[in-house]
C-alpha cells in the first residue's frame, strides 16, 4: 500500500485501543426484525474486508421482550456475534433503556464502528449514545468506505478510517465525514439504500444474552400506544399509483377515487397513494402513505397531484419508472423529481383527466 | 388561559438556529453564509409548541442559540412573537462546530443560565432539524447533556396534567404515543402546527427586551471542547450530486383539454434513442 508522498511527515496513528469489529443495532418491526438491520449487516459485510483481520466481525445487537428467536436469523444474514437484551418492559422502542442497552454492549464489545439505521428510531438513539460515550456520528448516510485518511491539523494520519457518506445540502451534495479520533466511530444508515445478503440458513454464529444495568429514570417515560397501519393495501405491487398531498383537502380525494375508479375501469391495475401531510389531516388512512414514514413504492406511473414533493415523501417514489406532477405552484420541488408536469389547479386538471381516461385513455406500462 | 389546565407557570426554553435562506457552498466546499438568512424552519414549529404550551399553562419563555452576531435577528423575531428572553452564544472559537459540539455549547449555554438565574428546566423545544445541517441530531444530544429525557420526530403535544404531557411522535409506519413527566426535551416536526406570526402585543413589549449575547468564556466553556477543536468528525471532501432523472417536461400551452391529452400522449410516447 503506498500513500501520498506530500503527507510522509504525517505521523501514522491508531488510537482505537482494542476496539475491534462493527456493531449493528437490529430493531424490531413490530415482531418482526426490520429490513433495515439485515441491510446494515450485509454492508458491513461488505466493509469488513478493508479492516484490521482481527477486526472483520459483525455484532450485532437485538433488544425486546422475547427476542431470542430472532437470533439466529441475524446470524444467517452476517452477523457474527448477537447480543440479546430482554426485557418484557421493551416490547417496543423507548429512548432512555435502549440508549443504556446500546451504551453497556458497546463498552463490553468494543466495536470500532458502530452502526444504526437512519429511521425515526435510529435518529433518536444514536445521537444521544455519541453524545453520551463523546464520539462522532454521522447522520443518514448512504455510502460508506474505509481508508487512508490524512489530517494536517491534528498533524495525524490513519491507514483505516470508517468514511461516512452523506447527502447535505438538501440533497445537492455528498459529504464526507471522518472521526477516527474516538471509538466506535458511528453513524445512522437510510433505510432502503443498502442491499442485504442472501440468507444461509446454515452460517453459525455466537448469542450472548446480556444484562444492562438499568440507570435511574430509565422508564420514566412510558408508552401509551404504538399505532401501525395494517398492511391490508399492497401499494407496492400496484402499475399505476395516482397519490395526493394535503393541497387537495377532503373534496379534492373525492375527485382522486374518481380518477382512480376510472383507471381501474381500464382495466388497468391502480392505487391510491397520499403524502403524511394528507394522511395526518385525515382525508385519507395511513396505509395510503408514500415515503420515508409509509410504503417505497416503484409502479411504472407515478402521478402526483398537490403534493409539494418533501424529501420524505420522495424518498418513497423516486424510483417510479415516470413521475408525473399536478401543482399550482410552479416551484413547488415535486417539479425537480417529475417527468411530466402540468401547472394548475387540480380542480381543472382532474376533471379532464378524468374524462379523458373514461373516454378511453390508457397508460402504456413498459 | 383556559380554565381546563392546571397553572403551571412552566420554565420553557426553545432552541434556535439562523440558517441562510438559500442553501449553495463557497468556493472552500463549506457552507456559504454570505447571503440572506432566516430562522431554521423547523425552528419557527418548536417555538409555536413553546407559545401553545403557554398559552395553556403559563410560564416564561427562552430562546437560545447559537451563531455569528447576526442570529439576533432571529432571536428577534422570537421575542417579537411573544417569548420572553433571549440569549445568544457568539464566538468565532465556536467555528467548525459538529452536532457534539454544539450539543455542548448550547448545554453550557442553557445550564448557565438557569445557575445565574437560580432556576430550573422544565420543558426544552427545538426544531427536529435544520436545513443546512439536516442531521437532527442536536436536540437529542443536549438532552443527553442536561440528564432530561427526550422525545423527538414529536407531532403533537398535550398536557395531561400538572406532572405530564402527552407527547405523539413518528414512528414508520404510524405513530406513538408517550406519557412524559417533565422535565423533558422535545424535538417538532413541521407537521405540528402552524406558527403563528409576530403579534402586536408581543412586539410592542419586544421592544424593552435585548439579546443577551455571551461568548464561549463568559459561560465557561473550555476552548477544547469548542468549535472545530470539540468536534469529533470533520468533513473531509463534498461532492456534486448527479441526478439521473432528465428535466421535467412541462404542459401549459391551450386549455385544459388541450395540457391534458398533450401530456398524456406524452407520457405514452417511446423515448427514442434510448
Ligand atoms: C420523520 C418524518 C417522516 C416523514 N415521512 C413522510 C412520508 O413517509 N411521506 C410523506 O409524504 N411525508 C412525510 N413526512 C412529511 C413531509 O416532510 C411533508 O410535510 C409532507 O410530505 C407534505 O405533504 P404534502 O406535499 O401533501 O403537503 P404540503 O407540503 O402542504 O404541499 C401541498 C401542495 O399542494 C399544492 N396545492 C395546494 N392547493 C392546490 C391546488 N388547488 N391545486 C394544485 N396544487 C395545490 C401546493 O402548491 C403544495 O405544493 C415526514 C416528515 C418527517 C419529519
């Protein structure tokens, strides 16, 4: 390996001492283990490599009430090592015992990198453990290395370095983050970027069931209710998915279902799809809900009407075959992520879509 | 005050950044804060929860932050809509701040004020994130800080009684609901509410009150725990985003009819040479 010849009066240091192997939160979805935690094992299977041999395991970390199950079906999707927490208690996520869960494995297990899923969880923990154990952390990232790192200020130089990739800037820039100065080195990973490994049913690993020591106020908060839709409505599998956004209002769904009922009539296969803000003011139910927060849908049609086109609910439909936009506002972001735009009010544009489709139109869906 | 909530005469404090109104880089790859600025967004909902909580309950208001000089504009703009005090935390050693170290400086900032003050904390707001740093990881770490509890992505707020809200927050997939004795820290989405703007009553007494501006000294925090010193990541390289997904092709020539079919037989047109 060589490295800059400009940097060579750089000392190399390592100041890991002893911390070894990446860690993995793995969070429940309701009762089962979310998507998220197998596609942080699998790329940190894949980031393994480029450590320390001594270095190349993943641990990861499952808290619940009866979780032990779920054990080994971490192992078979790449994790080495799973710690086991229980607690009836913790049947779902609350900040302050997870944060102990999470603080106690660490310092037991001594991770170099420790990662957590970019959810409205993930974002809630990770940032009070760094805070907590002084260590970095780099939020919602979507890519990682880890490599050769020189920092003149500090005058010191690192041969592996965990690089965190993120978007800022509203999405314009990626930026990379780099802390190897405190261990673990953390960061929050987006859901949906990262692909899992295959299953094998036959890889073995080591469960190690663990008492945290609970801290004084740890429960103090407590869970009235965990409301999750059901998940009666498969939009993901829907070739046309015509959604609306809180410009609508209740009439403006009225005229939505229409459309939809007419597409249908096609006989084309449709769905009704929403933004939060359109879920939240209850003119339509939450397993309606595209984004960040709801379903990641991909149908070949994807039409948008008075939805301003958030970060949140993009990140659910960004990978529509083609994006079509109804808005008044002519700068409204849904535009930037759209194929076709119409610039209206959807009480004009509606109607003649409407008509237009009854009259025969049909989408093509290759 | 409605007759319906205890009087509680709460001690609440609101996080607050400036952030520039529109978001570009400078030539060192770093934010470009030359140009015009505003309050974070998300700022402006957590000071609404603020106002609503006292308008329920009663109690006083502070606003905190961090940044150059010119964040007493937004600070301002917070006591012009009806919050009590304000304090800003101004030092150029604060420069190259991460989320850890702003955690800290805005902790030793609110813990110093509550000491001089001979006070204590019972509810702490601030905006699930800001734009130009979009991390949310501030409010979380500043709970940590203070040893209060924390819910964050919070939806909506209400009292409960004279020892609890009733906090909602987001959670994928739907919602959860939490019991919360105070104190506590909440960090407010955008979809909470709708905030209010500056009202005349408010402004007028805004007259009488200043920013109280500190630097890092003055409040006691260690040089090394400041700014770019204090961080435990930097940025090391920024790139450009490429997006994949061609410009959007608009309709707006004719009638409605007209827009319509035009773009619907767009849309079923082949794209050539693809
Ligand atoms: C943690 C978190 C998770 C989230 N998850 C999701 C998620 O999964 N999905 C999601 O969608 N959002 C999510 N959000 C919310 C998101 O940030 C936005 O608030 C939301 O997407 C806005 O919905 P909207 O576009 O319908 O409403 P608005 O932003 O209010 O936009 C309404 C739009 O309608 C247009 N309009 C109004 N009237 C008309 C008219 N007559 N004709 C034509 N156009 C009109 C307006 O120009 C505007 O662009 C999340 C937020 C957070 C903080």
């Amino acid at each position: 390996m060589s490295y800059p010849e400009k940097d060579s009066k750089i000392p190399f240091v390592d100041l890991r001492d002893g911390a070894r192997g990446i860690m993995v939160w793995a969070p429940l979805d309701g009762d089962k283990i979310s998507e998220a935690a197998f596609e942080l094992i699998g790329e940190a299977n894949r980031q393994k490599s480029k450590l320390d041999e001594d270095s190349q395991k993943i641990i990861a970390v499952l808290i619940g009430k009866e979780v032990d199950k779920h054990a080994q079906e971490l192992i078979h999707y790449g994790a080495d090592i799973v710690y086991v927490i229980e607690d009836d208690r913790l049947e779902e996520y609350l900040t302050l015992p997870f944060v102990t869960s999470l603080i106690d494995v660490i310092n037991e297990a001594k991770p170099e990198i420790a990662l957590f899923a970019a959810s409205t969880l993930g974002r809630d923990l990770a940032p009070r453990i760094a805070a907590k154990m002084n260590c970095g952390l780099s939020a919602d990232c979507t890519e990682f290395d880890i490599g050769y790192y020189a920092n003149r200020k500090r005058n010191q130089r690192f041969k592996k370095a965990f690089k965190m990739i993120r978007p800022s800037f509203g999405e314009s820039k990626l930026a990379t983050i780099i802390g190897p100065f405190n261990y673990p080195q953390m960061a929050t990973a987006r859901p949906g970027v990262f692909r899992k490994l295959d299953k094998d049913s036959s890889r073995t690993g080591e469960v190690i069931k663990f008492q945290p020591k609970w801290q004084e106020g740890d429960f103090a908060v407590e869970l009235i209710e965990t409301v999750r839709s059901s998940d009666s409505l498969d939009l993901t599998k829907a070739d046309i998915i015509v959604a609306g956004g809180f410009g609508l209002g209740k009439e403006g769904f009225d005229m939505l279902n229409e459309l939809v009922a007419a597409i249908r009539a096609n006989g084309q296969n449709v769905e009704l799809g929403a933004s939060r803000a359109a879920v939240d003011a209850g003119f339509v139910e939450y397993k309606h809900q595209i984004g960040q927060t709801g379903k990641t849908v991909r149908p070949a049609i994807y039409i948008a009407v008075a939805i301003s086109g958030a970060v949140q609910h993009i990140a659910g439909m960004k990978e529509s075959a083609k994006i079509i936009a109804i808005n008044h506002d002519p700068s409204a972001n849904i535009f930037l992520s759209s194929d076709f735009g119409i610039v209206n009010d959807y009480q004009e544009v509606l109607p003649e879509l409407i008509k237009q489709v009854k009259a025969g139109y049909k989408f093509d869906l290759d | 005050m409605s007759e319906n909530y205890p009087k509680l005469d709460l001690n609440i404090f609101v996080t607050i950044k400036q952030v520039p109104k529109a978001m570009k880089t400078g030539a060192d790859g770093l934010m470009d804060r030359s140009g015009k600025s505003m309050m974070n967004p998300h700022c402006t909902h957590a000071l609404e929860e603020a106002l609503s909580l006292r308008d329920r309950v009663g109690g006083q208001i502070t606003v905190v932050s961090m940044g150059p000089p010119n964040a007493q504009k937004s600070l301002n703009e917070a006591l012009r809509k009806g919050a009590d005090r304000a304090y800003l935390l101004s030092d150029r050693k604060l420069a190259g701040s991460d989320t850890w170290a702003t955690a800290e400086a805005l902790a030793t900032l609110i813990k110093f004020i509550l000491k001089e003050n001979n006070e204590t904390l019972d509810v702490l707001y601030g905006g699930l994130q800001t734009v130009d740093g979009d991390t949310a990881q501030v409010p979380a770490q500043i709970a940590s800080r203070l040893k209060m509890s924390q819910v964050t992505y919070v939806e909506s707020v209400k009292v409960l009684d004279d020892k609890h809200l009733e906090v909602r927050r987001i959670i994928e997939g739907g919602y959860q609901r939490l019991k919360v004795p105070y104190p506590t820290t909440l960090s407010v989405t955008e979809t909470a509410n709708v905030p209010r703007g500056p009202s005349l009553t408010a402004s007028m007494s805004a007259v009488d009150k200043e920013v109280i501006i500190y630097n890092i000294d003055q409040i006691g925090l260690p040089e090394k725990y400041a700014g770019l010193a204090g961080s435990p990541t930097v940025v090391s390289r920024v790139k450009n985003v490429v997006i994949d997904r061609g410009p959007v092709q608009l309709f707006n020539e004719g009638d409605t009819a007209k827009l319509v079919s035009d773009m619907l037989t767009a849309v079923n047109t082949k794209e050539e040479n693809n």
